[in-house]
C-alpha cells in the first residue's frame, strides 16, 4: 500500500505493519504531499483488518528532518490558512501528522535514526514507543525558525520530559543525541538498530490478545485525559468486554499448555 510515493504501508501475516516514510532523497521532510501522505496512511491502518501493531520509520538517512523549509517558502502552503481552525477532530492538519499515532487503534513503535528534528520529533513522540539509535540528531527545533512547537509536541510530550528541561531545549533549540534522548524522555529505549528492535519488540506485542492490546491502548487515553472515577470505570468497562472472552481463554490456555496461542 502506497500514499503519494511517500508513505508505505507492509502488513505481515503477523499483524506487524510497516509503515515508512519514503522521502529518503530529502530526509522525509515535510511538504505538502508528505503531510498529506501521513494523514492518508494514519487513516488506513484506523480500519485495516489483521492489523495488531505498526512499525513507525524513515527510509534513507533520517528519521524525519522536519519542515520542508524549502517548500514552505516556494508556496507549498497556504500563509492565509489560520492554524486555529480544526480540520481533524481536535486538530490541524499538521497536528494530525502526530497526533494520528495516538488515535491509531494498535501500538505503534518508531524507529528513529538519523536526523529527528522539529515536526519529526514530534510526529515521533506520537509514538506509544521510541527505540532511537544512540548518534540519531534530534532537536525541538521550531525555536531556531522563530516559531514554537505546534504539532502536538505539548500534548504529547506530557508525561515524558520533565518540564524545566523540556523548557530549556525550546527555548535554545539545543540538539542533542539519541543516547542523551533516553536521559530525557523522548526516547524508549537506545539500540543500534532500532529497526530490527523495534520489529522485534512488535512480534512480541502482536502476539499478545489483540483485543487485550486495544483496550489497553484505549485506556492509556483515559489516563491521560480523564480524572480518577471515569480511569476506574474505564478499566472495568474494558475488562468486562474482555474477560472470558475467546481470545482472553485462548491466552490462557496458551500460556498453561505453553505454546503459542492462535487468536481470532
């Protein structure tokens, strides 16, 4: 599956989808297409049948470097449009670039390498998970450009970098290393090839009940956004549609018979 011949989409007979981005020759930076490419693959795996986990990367040298500068400055957007308006939900279009990984119904795990700065960083941190090579560039970079970080980057960063620092590399736009990203909270995990861990780690998740993984992920929005008593009701509302259940028995028995087990 193919978005603009800048998104690719590989679904295993696993359930593990790999998506990536397929700018390589410009760093899979964001222009108008690659925007839209991004919104158009979030949206597919949203419905996609078989699908328990998505692979989150970018082909050639980098992760995602960003803004299109160059693009944006040719007239690739429209200066007259007003950010505020919401085309997505509770979001813009860019936002929805980072913000479509956490409404895809399955984990979804990036793997980051090379360049991550800006609008890639942020389209990251949409990410359940971040498994980032140790010498991976990454930056808040919005600062550097006169602008601040507007595609999600506050809402998702909540929870994962402590504030005074989180204030500290917006303010400079200072980068730093994928190695210093896990010291922070941008990063998971540090592995040299995070593509292969991050796959890996995929084929684990995809091999849990799926109906477990959704209602897991469902809930860790609640907690995000809900106070005590609607997180408590959550859960129970979860477990009740879950519990006993053919695919929670088949986890069972899986686990007691050890062997793999074969959901529905």
């Amino acid at each position: 599956m193919n978005f603009n011949d800048r998104v690719s989409i590989d679904l295993g007979d696993n359930g593990v989808a790999q998506v990536r981005f397929t700018r390589g020759d410009k760093m899979n930076a964001l222009d108008p297409a690659q925007f839209e490419a991004i919104l158009e693959a979030g949206e597919a795996l949203r419905t996609m049948q078989g699908l328990r986990v998505a692979v989150l990367s970018g082909e050639g040298r980098a992760f995602c470097a960003g803004l299109d500068l160059s693009s944006m400055a040719a007239g690739g957007s429209s200066p007259q449009a007003k950010l505020a308006e919401r085309t997505h939900g509770n979001a813009n279009r860019a936002q929805e670039a980072a913000m479509t990984w956490r409404k895809c119904p399955v984990p979804v795990i990036a793997a980051v390498h090379g360049v991550c700065f800006g609008g890639g960083l942020q389209i990251a941190s949409g990410a359940d998970i971040r498994v980032v090579h140790p010498q991976t560039r990454m930056a808040v970079m919005e600062m550097k450009w006169g602008l601040v970080p507007d595609m999600g980057g506050y809402a998702l960063w909540r929870g994962l970098v402590r504030d005074d620092i989180l204030r500290e590399l917006t303010y400079t736009n200072r980068e730093f290393s994928g190695e210093e990203a896990f010291g922070l909270g941008f990063a998971t995990m540090v592995e040299d090839d995070p593509h292969a861990r991050a796959t890996s780690l995929a084929e684990t998740i995809a091999n849990k009940n799926p109906d477990a993984i959704r209602g897991a992920k469902r809930l860790f929005k609640v907690m995000h956004e809900e106070g005590e008593d609607a997180i408590l009701l959550a859960e129970s509302v979860e477990q009740d549609g879950i519990i006993r259940t053919p695919n929670q028995v088949e986890a069972v028995m899986a686990e007691m018979q050890k062997r793999a087990p074969k959901f529905g």
